[in-house]
C-alpha cells in the first residue's frame, strides 16, 4: 500500500513525520485561526467603526451642503464652507482606515 499525504502511515503501522492524521489538521487550522481571531476581531471593529463614522459625517456633509446651495440672509458662508472641508477630511481620513483594514482583514481572510 502507498502512503498519501495527509493519510495513516504506510502500511508498516507507523506514520511518516510530515504526515498528519485529519484531526491533527483539524487541530492545526484551529489553533492557526485563533492565532488570528483578536486581529480579526479588531479589523472587523474597524471596519464597522469606519463604516458607521463614514455615514454619519456623509450626513452632516449633505446638509452643509444644502445649507450652502439653499442659503438665507443669516448664512455664515465662511464657517459653512470650513465645516463642508472638515467634514470631508475627516470622511476620506476614514475612507483610508475603512480600505487599510477591509483589505488586511481580506488577507487574512483567504
């Protein structure tokens, strides 16, 4: 009988050394991802963190922008427009976050 990778011995009773018994593969892949479950865990906060900030100042950014299109006699054009370039830093500085941690997160993922 022919030994295969990954199946019981060859025949002899005994097991060559870089054979491995389902379980001990079982075992192995267990162990590899909770190795990586805390890292998982935070990218997946991230994202999430990311995803939720992302839509919150979208928001804020739609009604400056509709206070700035639809303006009256009080609107403070000056403190409306510093408002819309924060808003929008601050959306792609969490657009960059959001894209560093998704694509680690799908690397380790595969």
């Amino acid at each position: 009988m022919t030994s295969v990778k990954g199946e019981w011995g060859t025949g002899n009773g005994e097991r060559e050394p870089t054979q491995f018994s389902k379980k001990e593969l079982r075992q192995q892949r267990a162990a590899e991802r909770a190795k990586v479950a805390p890292l998982v865990k935070e990218l997946k906060k991230r994202v999430e963190t990311a995803e939720r900030k992302i839509d919150e100042l979208q928001k804020a950014l739609d009604e400056a922008s509709a206070e700035l299109f639809n303006p009256t006699p009080t609107t403070d054009f000056a403190e409306v427009n510093r408002k819309v370039r924060t808003l929008q830093f601050e959306i792609d500085r969490y657009t960059a976050d959001w894209e560093d941690a998704a694509t680690k997160l799908e690397g380790i993922s595969q």
